[in-house]
C-alpha cells in the first residue's frame, strides 16, 4: 500500500473524508498529537485501526465528534458531561460515558462505556465536519511507541500501513487528551492530560485521580481508558526517570551516566549546564514545555541508537501529572525519587 502524505487543505481534506466514509483510515492532527481515525460506527473500518497500529484488541478507542449533537444515539450524556463540555469543549477533554448498542464492540473493546471527545484543532475539526460520521481514533503510532505530534512522526511508522496522512503541522499541546470517567458517582481522571483534575473540580465540585495513573495495573485489573494497560510511549532504549531538585539529579544521573556507553540525559534547561559536556537534550522547564517536548525527545533518541535514557521528571501532580504519566510509562514506571 502506498501512504500519501499532503498538506491540510480544501481538496486534501475532502479526499480524507471520502476516504472516511469508504471506511478507509486516516491520520490527521489534533491539537495533542495525530490520530489514526476511522468509522466509529464502521466494524471492519475500526478493525483497520487496530491492524494498521497492531494494537491490541482489549485497548478501547476513543470517538471524535464535530458537534455535541453527534453523540445523540451514540452514549447517555449526563448533566455533568453536558456541563463539562460546555466548559471545555471542544478541546482536549475525553469523557468517558455509558455507551448505546449502537457503538460496536470492537470500539469500546468490549466494554459498555464509550469515551468521546470534540477536538479544538481547526483541521481536526473541519475533517469530521466535512466527513459527517463520529471517528475513533487512537494516536497515530505502532503500538508501544512514543506517540507522533507531527505528520513525519505518522509517516515514519505507518507508511504502507494506511493510505493517507493529512499534514497540519505540529501539534500543541504534545500529550493525549484527559480521559475523565463519568460513570460513577465522582469524576476520576483515568488518564492525565492538559485538564487536571483540578479543573475539572473547579467546574463540577469535585474530581478524583486513578490510583493506576501513576503505577502498573494489577494482574485482573479493568482498563475502561486508552493509555492504562499495555506498554505505551517507550522508546527503544531502557529509561529511568529522576525526580528531585536539580542538584540531587544531576548528581545521581552523571554517576549513572559515567558508567554506560551509550546514555543520553534528557532534562530541563535550568539544569543542564550541571551535566557538563555530556549529552543532553532540554525538556523545557515547565511541566506544560516538558509535554509539548517529550514524544519529539524520545523519537530522537530512538534515531540516535541510544541504550539508556536518564531523564529529569517532575512532582507527579498537578499540571505536571499529564508529562509524568508518560514519562513513567516510558520508562516502565523505573522512578527514582531523591
């Protein structure tokens, strides 16, 4: 199969959605990173997604909308959603809702919920208007790595696997969507993201955070969200994650860093003239820099051959619960706190 990669446009954007509503799949950009979409609605279509990234079959997708009025049909919309959407709609907010008989199986891996969300991306959002249909997408990325946030991160890993990528330029945020789980009594962040759990409290009065955003799932335990259960973001090489002051990390990474061959450190700016002539790359200062950096760091790692990553994290909450989420995941959860 031939993959054609062509800039957003008005011709380009009508051959996607075409492609679409044929149950073909296409990679387009979001404001968090490029999805790998195709007919929620669609079996086989959906199928594609999971062949084309082989993912597993148990890891639930995620429906794009253009329109709160897209759902009708598809999930019950609770007051709290409609209040959440009216807050932060569209945008990088998936709500986790209970789904009608109307979503396949294969979409929801099985589960009874289904999580939607209306991306804020001005060709995200004109590509599911101009196609019509709700579109499941997962990141456009191989199963277990770090996910794409430009077109040549797509095409890199998908060419011959799908037929068209839209290119929209670099994605913003650089992370995947908050997924926030509204089937029970409290919202419950499942999966960080650019919406904390505190602006989603702020909103609706209350919200709770997973205890599995930060460690492994346990042996029978359910994963209702994209990002929970399989390997997710790795890079090729083994990577340890550091937290504490710049001071402690640096210490503790450059006498790890002397002994292996191949490292490379991966860590913020302000700390970098404290790894001296070794190599280091910048993740930004702030937890919001360090998202936007990260999937780009590690898919330049993976370029470079590298066989260790030490990297500098932050204080797991927050804003910065979203980056570290990844970070942790990336790593195999191999934190070290100082």
């Amino acid at each position: 199969m031939d993959t054609i990669c062509l800039p957003a446009g008005e011709e380009s954007l009508k051959q996607a959605a075409a492609l679409l509503r044929a149950g073909q799949v296409v990679a387009f950009p979001t404001e968090t990173v490029y999805g790998l979409g195709a007919d929620a609605l669609n079996d086989e279509a959906v199928r594609a997604i999971f062949a084309a990234k082989e993912r597993p079959a148990d890891n639930p997708l995620i429906v794009h909308v253009a329109e709160r009025s897209q759902l009708e049909g598809l999930c019950r919309v609770t007051p709290t959603a409609e209040t959440l959407m009216d807050a932060f709609w569209p945008g990088p907010l998936t709500l986790l809702l209970m789904k009608t008989d109307r979503v396949p199986g294969v979409t929801t891996a099985g589960l009874p919920s289904v999580a939607v969300r209306c991306p804020s991306h001005p060709v995200a959002h004109a590509l599911l208007k101009e196609c019509g249909i709700p579109i499941a997408a997962p990141s456009a990325n191989r199963s277990g790595r770090p996910s794409p946030t430009t077109a040549q991160d797509v095409y890199e890993d998908m060419q011959g696997r799908i037929p068209f990528i839209l290119d929209g330029g670099a994605c913003d945020v650089g992370v995947e969507s908050t997924v926030l789980d509204l089937t029970g009594e409290i919202p419950c962040v499942l999966r960080p993201g650019a919406i904390t759990a505190e602006d989603v409290a702020s909103v609706v009065g209350n919200c709770t955070v997973a205890p599995s955003v930060m460690r492994p799932l346990k042996e029978g335990e359910s994963a209702p969200s994209p990002g929970m259960k399989h390997r997710h973001y790795a890079p090729k090489a083994k990577m340890t994650v550091y937290i504490g002051t710049n001071e402690a990390v640096s210490a503790a990474i450059n006498e790890r860093y002397d002994w292996n061959d191949n490292a490379v450190i991966l860590a913020h700016s302000s700390a970098m003239p404290l790894f001296g002539n070794r190599r280091v790359f910048s993740l930004g200062d702030t937890p919001q820099e360090g998202a936007h950096l990260l999937f780009r760091r590690l898919r330049e790692m993976d370029a470079l051959n590298v066989s260790l990553i030490l990297a500098q994290g932050w204080k797991p909450e927050g804003e910065a619960l979203a980056v570290m989420n990844r970070m942790a995941r990336a790593a195999a959860f191999d934190l070290v706190e100082l």
